[in-house]
C-alpha cells in the first residue's frame, strides 16, 4: 500500500481519541511498555490505510479492513502477523465502541488468512531402521536397555501415541487403558476421545517386548500392572520417554533428536510409501477424519518427488553451457 508522510501518522497519534485509547491502555488495562509500543505501531499503520482510503477512523468499515488485509498479505507479512495486527485494531475498535463513538467493531468478524501447517517430520527409512535397530551393548544397565528398545520398537512398529504407550499394562484387565496381546501381535489402546482401538505390531516389536518382560520385575518391590516402569517402579510417565527417546536417538547417531510423535509420523509415512492405502493408514492412526490422515500423502509425494530429483537425468540438473 502507498506510503504517507510521516505527518499523517503522527497527526493521527496527536488526535484526542487515540491519545486517549493509548492512556487507557497504559494506565488502566497496566499493559507493558513494550506492549504500548506495538499497540502504537498498529494505530500508525491503521492511520497511512485509513488515509489512503481516505476515510477517516471512526467511519471505517468492514470492507475496508477487510481489503488491507489482503493487501499486507500481498506484500508478503506472515499470517501471524497479520493476525497480531488486527488484535491490536480490534482492541482500539472496541474501545471506541465502548465510548459509543462507533457502531460497530468494524474488525470483528475480520481474521488473518490461515497459516500453512508444517508437514509433521518423519525420518527417512534408514533413520527409522537405524534406531530401532539400535542396541548399546555397553550398557551400564541392561534394565534400562531391554525397557528402551521396547519403547521404540513400539512406537516405530505400532505408530502409538506416547500417552498410549505410557497407558499400556502388562495385562488386560476392566481397569486397563491398553495392553498387548503378543500371541496375536496386536496393541489395545485408548485413544484420543476414549476411542479404543487394535494395532499390529511386528515380530521385531514383539521380540522387543518378550525381552523387556524377562527381566522387568527384577526391580520391582511390589506388583505394578503399568507395562512401562521407571526405576522407582511406578508407570513410565510420558516426559519420561520423550527425554529417553531423544537420548537414544542421539545414541544410534541420528542428525536430530528424535520425539515420540516423530515416530508415529515415521510409522504413517512409511506404510502410506508402501501400501499406498491412506484409509488403512486413518484406521492404524486412529483418526476419526480422513483429512487429518491426508497430510501423509503430501509427505509421501515429499519423498517421491526427492527420489526424483535425486535420480532422474533431467529433474535438476545444472548446465555449464549455453543452452
């Protein structure tokens, strides 16, 4: 949007009304100086559109705000910018509306065009091998070993989430959230909205828990029906494993620490590469809605499209000389 001279801004921060919203905000609402200052760089920029329009403040209207919006989104401010913005101008529209020298808050029902939402970070297959595949033999603690190894294996190999993991007993029982049915090779678990549901898990995730098992009771002073226990014998919390995760992933030499819902994108992405079956992937995830399953396909094209980059003579290869 044209820029003004600076005289129509600062005329703008000399009018009573917004020397007055300022006060109040400062005075009474008590907000931080450096809060006041944003709230003065929002009217500043409030003052060159409403100029521009040729409108004067108080007789602004949605469609005004509504076409600035659009054209600081043109010019390339974030989303998130834009919504900090237009917090600022509601704030001094509902002020004005309080003093009853408006009508109508002209920003209200006005809101920032939705953000992009970041694909979920999977790792590659070889990442995701490499760590489950992962064993310290120089453990100091062999305890602490077979329960981790487990850990990840199950994660990896069921796409769990992790408070479905730290919920799993060693039996099934009426009280159990989850537990494991290892002659089936299946997963009960309580998901999101209670919803229970079965995931197989393989024979590596399997073997992973057998050997957890043999030697989980070792350290325990009294019966305990959480799978998962810490040294202090009570349920493996979900902290717990995140921390435990991240430092067994940096253990197995991956490039980045490793969080528990990584894993389960890991999982998602890798079946998805495979089957290509985005419905069975929404079952083995759990998820009510198949479009929150959909932003697997965008990873799965993610990775296709750097195969193809990487393997094909003429995806991006640089020339030296004319063309």
């Amino acid at each position: 949007m044209p820029a003004l001279p600076a005289t129509g801004a600062a005329d703008l921060l000399d009018d009573p009304l917004v020397a007055r919203y300022l006060d109040y905000v400062r005075v009474q609402k008590r907000l931080a100086d450096r809060t006041v200052s944003l709230y003065t760089l929002d009217l500043q920029r409030l003052a060159r559109c409403a100029a521009d329009a040729k409108v004067p403040l108080t007789q602004v209207m949605h469609v005004h705000v509504r076409r600035w919006v659009a054209q600081m989104h043109s010019q390339g401010r974030s989303p998130r910018g834009i919504a900090l913005i237009l917090s600022g101008w509601r704030g001094f529209y509902a002020w004005l509306g309080r003093e009853g020298l408006i009508a109508a808050n002209p920003v209200q029902d006005v809101h920032a065009p939705k953000a992009a939402k970041p694909l979920p970070k999977a790792l590659s297959v070889d990442d995701a091998v490499q760590l489950a595949g992962f064993h310290d033999d120089d453990a100091a603690d062999a305890w602490l070993e077979a329960r981790d190894a487990a850990i990840v294996e199950l994660l990896y190999g069921g796409g769990l989430r992790v408070g479905e993991l730290a919920g799993l007993d060693v039996q099934a029982g009426a009280q159990a959230r989850g537990w494991l049915d290892l002659d089936a090779g299946d997963a009960h678990v309580l998901g999101k909205g209670s919803k229970r549901r079965s995931v197989p898990i393989g024979a590596k995730a399997i073997a992973a828990v057998v050997a957890w098992l043999a030697v989980r009771d070792s350290r325990l002073r009294s019966p305990q029906p959480a799978l998962f226990v810490g040294r202090n014998g009570t349920r493996l919390s979900a902290q717990a494993i995140w921390q435990r995760l991240q430092r067994r992933s940096q253990q197995a030499g991956l490039p980045t620490p490793v969080h528990p819902h990584m894993l389960r994108h890991s999982f998602a992405s890798h079946v998805l590469q495979s089957s290509g079956d985005l419905r069975a992937v929404q079952e083995l995830l759990g998820h009510a809605n198949i479009t929150t399953t959909q932003v697997y396909t965008r990873l799965d094209f993610q990775h296709l499209a750097k195969a193809y980059d990487a393997a094909h003579p003429r995806a991006r290869r640089k020339t030296s000389g004319p063309t």
